[in-house]
C-alpha cells in the first residue's frame, strides 16, 4: 500500500452518505442490471457473501456485511492513489470504488485523474459511470 494515505478509513459521514445512497434491503433484489444485491447494495462480487434469489439477511448481517466489504474497498483507494487525500476525497472515492469495484476503479480515469492532482476534474469523470 501508499503510504500517503495508509492511515485513512470512511468518516463516519462518508458512510452515512454511502448507506443513504445505497439504501437498506435486506430480501436479495436484483438492481438496474439484472444483479442479485442485498444489505447495503452488496453483490457477489464484493466476495462477502452469495447473494441470491430469496435469500433474507437480518440489519446486523447486513452492517456486518457492509463494514467487511468497506474495508476492501477502502484498501483499493489506499492501494490505487499515490498522493495525499482530504477525508472528503477518501470517502468520494472509496464510495466510488464500492459502487463499479476495485479493478473498474483501478483502471477508471477518475483514479487516473487524482493520482495527476486533477481534483477539480474527478467528479465530471464519475459521473460518466
């Protein structure tokens, strides 16, 4: 990992803005893209759990199950940014790497942009997601 930011988690606000954004289902749906999500919109794909047709999760799963995932995404942002962070810019982009994952994230020109300090730019570019 980078040094520059090893020592950063979400604040506690970024997470409250991701689970907003997100929202709380705790019956397996499938999202805009035909996708089996549950909890705080976990996927398969994050590796914590099958997500499948039927299955229900209590709260505390799925804040368990959040807070597993966030880790791995948090280690992403440590692991693909080299220059220093705000915390607002750790928690946008950490929330950003939840949302497309971390190899979308590793290669999205919204990673490209920070790593080259065009901040002012990031936004436009996750917004093309």
């Amino acid at each position: 990992m980078h040094s520059a930011n090893n020592h950063m988690r979400m604040s506690d606000t970024g997470i409250g803005l991701l689970k907003q954004h997100e929202g709380l289902r705790l019956k397996a749906y499938q999202d805009s893209k035909g996708v089996w999500t549950i909890g705080y919109g976990l996927t398969t794909a994050a590796g914590i759990i099958k997500v499948y047709k039927g299955l229900v999760i209590t709260k505390q799963q799925a804040e368990d199950y959040f807070r597993q995932a966030l880790v791995k995404y948090e280690d992403c942002v440590k692991q693909t940014i080299d220059v220093p962070l705000e915390q607002y810019q750790f928690d946008a982009l950490t929330s950003f790497c939840y949302n497309v994952g971390p190899t979308a994230f590793a290669k999205s020109s919204v990673a490209d942009y920070t790593n080259k300090k065009r901040f002012a730019e990031g936004p436009g570019r996750m917004s093309v997601w």
